[in-house]
C-alpha cells in the first residue's frame, strides 16, 4: 500500500503526518508513508488544498485534518 500526505508543511500538514503514520502502525499493514512537499507533484493529483491523503492513487481527503477512525477506514 502506498499513502502520500500532501503539503508544503504547515502545522496541519505535519499533524495530518503524524496521524496517518499512527494509524499505519496501529494498524498493522505493510504501507509506505510518503511525504510530498512539491506544490507541482500536488498539483499532480488535481489538489489545491492541503493538507490532503492519497491511498494507492486515490485523493481520500483534501484540505482539513483527518480523524484516525478515516485513516483506518481508507487502509483496511
């Protein structure tokens, strides 16, 4: 599994991080937490708000902080 959180890294950005990174090790599932900064890579996705999360692909969130319980549910 891939996930990329998408930000320039403002605090909301690093919170979104921080949480997705939780979910994964709680979790248990093999999956690669990517940080992306690029504001063209974001743009890449059709994104032009951030913080945002990407799973396998798939912009799963964009522009606020997602709760742990969405986190889980996108990766189980």
């Amino acid at each position: 599994m891939d996930i990329k959180v998408l930000g320039p890294g403002c605090p909301k950005c690093r919170q979104t991080d921080k949480i997705v990174r939780e979910a994964v090790a709680e979790s248990g599932i093999q999956a690669s937490v990517e940080k992306v900064t690029d504001t063209m890579e974001i743009a890449g996705y059709g994104v032009f708000g951030t913080p945002a999360v990407v799973v396998d692909g798939e912009v799963k969130c964009v522009g606020k902080i997602p709760k742990k319980q969405e986190v889980l549910s996108w990766i189980q």
